[in-house]
C-alpha cells in the first residue's frame, strides 16, 4: 500500500465505543501494542549503541595530544 511491508502494520481497532468487547479482537489489539514497544526498543537501543560508539571515538585532536604525549 505505501510501500510498508506487511509484518509492519499494526492492525487496530478503536474500542471506545464499543459495548462489549470481543476477546478476539482484544488480543490482536495487545499484540499489536506489544510489537510497537518492541519497534520501539529496538529504535531506541540503536541510537544509544549510536551515541555510545560516537562518544568512544577520540576526535583528531585527541589522537594527536595523545601521541605527542607518548614521545
């Protein structure tokens, strides 16, 4: 449809107005919660793996300072 693989969209129903809920469709609304905070710890996971090797990483400046110190 937009180009989004099918295991990437969430089907989902609003409940507000409904009486009775049907269990059915209850879990398939839980499962698709449970794969969006999955998505979403994953995104979060690699922008702290991100940040973290960009921080371990010592710039030029560093590097030189270093080596200077090391003669």
């Amino acid at each position: 449809m937009f180009g989004l693989p099918r295991n990437h969209v969430l089907p989902v129903k609003e409940l507000r107005h409904e009486i009775e809920l049907d269990d059915n469709i209850s879990i398939l609304a839980l499962l698709a919660l449970r794969k969006l905070l999955h998505f979403a710890e994953d995104y979060i996971q690699v922008l702290q793996d991100k940040l973290k090797s960009s921080n371990e990483k010592p710039n030029k400046r560093e590097s030189i300072e270093k080596g200077s110190d090391q003669e």
